[in-house]
C-alpha cells in the first residue's frame, strides 16, 4: 500500500507550472479602414460564404474541386493529422510508463534440469512537478491549432487562385472574341478597298493600309489562343488535375461585382483572418517553450520501480513477489552555461514569434487599404475606360463613312481603327481588373476559409 500512496502524494505535488501564462499582446487597431467607405454598416465582405461572393456557377464548381483535390490542401490537411499525433506524444510524458515481461526458461543438462517461470512488470514516472510536460503540451496544442489555420489559409489561398485565375480566362476569351469580330470586320473593308482600287476610285497605298488593318488584328489572335491554354493549364493545376479545357460560365462581363465593398470593423480582422490566428498560436507555443526552458533549472523526480514473481511452477507463481522502488532527487549543478541559453534562446523565439504576429496585423491592415483604393480606382479607370471606347467607335465609324464617300483618306481609317481596336482590348483588361481587386478585397478581409 505504501508504493500507490507515494505515488499518489507525488502527483498531487505535480501542480506548479513556471513559465509565463500567455496574453495575447495589444495591439494597435485602427478604428476604421484607410481607403473604406464609412457609410456603409454592413457586415463585412470578408465574413460571406464564398459561393455568395462569387455567383458564377461553373466558377463554384471549379473551387469545390479545388478545395478538394489541390495538393497545397491535401498538404495542410496531413500537417494538422502530424499535429495531432505529436500532442498524443508530448501529453504521454505526463503520465507513468509501465512496461511487462512475462515468459519461461528452462535447462537440462546431464543429472540436473529445471524449469522456471516469472512475470515481471515495471513502472518510469517523471513527475512533473514544475510544468515542464504540461507546457510541451500546451505548446504542442498551439502548433496543432496553428497547422489548423494555416489550412484555412491555404484554403482562402485556393479560393484567391481560382476565382483569380478563372476571371483572366475570362477576360482572355472576351480578347480573342474582340480580336475574331475586328478581323472580320476588318476583311470585308479590305475587300471593298480592293475592290474600289481595281476600278481606279483609290490608290493601292490605301489597299496597304487596309492589309495592316487586317493583320493587326490577326496577328493578336494565336498569342491569345497560347495565353488561354496556358491559363487552363493554371486552373486544371489548382484543382489538383492533369491538364484539360476548363468548361465556361458567364463571360466577363455578365460577372456580377457589388456596387460597395462593406468592410466591417478592423478589431473583427483578428479574429478572422487566418495567417493571424496561424501567427497567435504560434506566438503561443514559443510562449509556453519558456515553461519549458525554465523548469530545466529545477530539481526533478523521477520514480521507478519494479515488481515480479518467479516460480518452477505456474500454479505457486502469484504466490510470492517481489518488488522494488527508487526516487532520487536530481538538480543540475554544473551544465556550462546550456540552461541558461536553452532559455535566452526560447525567449529569443518568443520575441521573433511576437514581433512576427504584430508584423502580420499591420500587413492586413496595409492589404485592406490597398485593396480598398484598387477596388474604387480600377471601377473608376474602367468607367473612363468605357466611355472612351465608346468614343473610339463613333470615331472608327465616322472615318469609315467620311472615306466612302470621299472626304477623308483612308489613313484617318486606319488612324481610328487602331484607336479603336486598342481601347476594346483595353477596356477588357479594365473589366478584369475591377473583378480582381474585388477577389483581392475579399482575400485580404479574411474571406475564403470559411466552409
């Protein structure tokens, strides 16, 4: 009875933990976002679903399979399963090992034989009596917590790629068509231009204009075809596949963006974005590392012991036993200068994962701001952007009919065609880019992660 009782004296001692208990750190929060728009009270972009951000249909489609299949994900996902595994591992020091032996021996040999049985059992305890495996485990459950955000970035990180990388497919196929119509266009005006230079009503020289027309356009056409297929090449690698065409939904500009980005409150980014909460917990397990180092300099207590029972029969083996148990006291004394730096270097790393979780609050806060500006500059750039297209075609048209009928050479054709053609491709890369500070706005308040 003494053996248990001590036992249980011991762990009831094991209660003191050194080490610092974690604060999160305070932090400097804006009230309000740089670049936002402070009439808007809605909930944040950043905290929808998604498929409600991005309503295209055969877009979901392409990010459920990526959010599934991609490798980065699947990575993360075994990161968190390795997490798991190291908490059991770290948690299993706090608790006492017994190990068991059971078997037979036997001998013969000339005059004399015997044979012998025993079982034999045997018990290692470290206690802890200064914390120093409850903060391993504290620290282990910190970086599972961690490896757990850091899949939801992954996951928002997916998402980004995705809609990123459908909306300049898109924006490629509204290119190409662009490029197709204005050929053809541009044919049937060079057709008509040979044809009045055959009947002597205009000069070669505007025969040669009309062919720069036509290759201007042609000549931007397969470049875009080798830029799309790369571009599904991108898609069909996110989504964790071989290569292969990606399926179309709406076009570039049936893509539906909100008039307002709602950006919520700044103090609610902590909370949501995922390479923050990553850094936290991070900060938190190089804070319980301190624990760790600390309670090296303390005495420790590790208790062993044994018990057994040996018999030339199975049937008396139970009926006598022996045991023994030993508890030594052991304090470093002498160790040149290793706790002591074993600590520095943990606080070291505390300070690193400090300043590194700071460092990514102020970054997210710089993104939004940037995002912000970019999402109301790019819908600005492409308001101008059409109206100048719009422009550009009532000049192409005005030339055409000003050289039909005489008035005009056709170098002022060829002069507004190009202005023309220029600002459609243009004005396509304005949509694009209105569409993609919408996904950078997005990523940057948090959204993405969320399932």
């Amino acid at each position: 009875m003494r053996f248990p009782a001590l036992i249980l004296a011991a762990a009831m001692l094991a209660g003191c933990t050194v080490g610092p208990n974690y604060q999160r750190p305070a932090i400097d929060v804006p009230a309000t976002y740089r670049n936002a728009d402070q009439t808007s009270a809605a909930p944040s972009l950043g905290s929808q679903k998604w498929w409600t951000v991005f309503q295209d249909t055969q877009l979901q489609k392409l990010i459920r399979a990526a959010l599934a299949q991609n490798y980065d994900v699947r990575i993360a996902a075994s990161r968190i399963l390795q997490a798991q595994q190291q908490v059991t591992l770290t948690r299993s020091q706090e608790f006492p090992q017994i190990d068991g032996v059971a078997g037979g021996i036997g001998q013969k040999i000339p005059a004399f034989g015997f044979a012998a049985f025993e079982l034999q059992g045997a018990f290692s305890w470290n206690i802890d009596f200064w914390g120093q495996y409850r903060r391993a485990t504290e620290a282990a459950r910190a970086s599972l917590l961690a490896a757990d955000w850091n899949r939801d970035l992954v996951l928002s990180t997916v998402v980004q790629g995705v809609a990123t990388a459908y909306f300049q497919l898109r924006e490629l196929d509204l290119e190409l068509d662009i490029a197709k119509s204005t050929l053809a266009s541009r044919k049937e005006s060079l057709q008509l231009t040979d044809t009045l230079e055959r009947g002597g009503a205009t000069s070669l020289l505007d025969v040669r204009q009309a062919e720069q027309l036509v290759e201007t356009a042609a000549e931007t056409i397969p470049d875009t075809e080798r830029q799309i297929a790369t571009q599904e090449d991108l898609l069909s690698t996110l989504m964790g596949e071989n290569p292969h065409d990606i399926p179309r939904g709406l076009t570039l500009t049936e893509e539906p963006v909100p008039e307002s980005v709602p950006p919520g409150l700044p103090s609610e980014l902590i909370e949501r974005r995922p390479d923050i909460r990553q850094a936290e917990q991070q900060l938190i397990a190089a804070n319980a590392q301190i624990g760790v180092a600390r309670a090296q300099f303390f005495p420790s207590l590790p208790l062993t012991g044994g018990a057994g029972a040996e018999s030339t029969s199975l049937a008396s083996l139970f009926l006598g036993s022996a045991w023994n148990f030993t508890a030594p006291i052991t304090q470093p004394i002498f160790t040149a200068g290793k706790l002591k730096a074993n600590l520095k270097l943990a606080q070291a790393q505390q300070q690193q994962a400090l300043l590194t979780y700071q460092e990514t609050i102020q970054q997210a806060f710089r993104q939004i701001s940037d995002a912000l500006i970019s999402f109301t500059k790019s819908r600005e750039f492409r308001e101008h952007q059409d109206a100048l297209t719009t422009a550009a075609q009532g000049a192409a048209n005005l030339s055409e009919v000003r050289y039909r009928g005489g008035a005009a050479s056709y170098l002022e054709v060829l002069t507004n065609e190009t202005n023309y053609f220029a600002a459609q491709l243009n004005l396509a890369r304005a949509r694009l880019n209105e569409r993609l500070a919408l996904v950078q706005v997005y990523n940057a308040l948090g959204g993405g992660w969320q399932q």
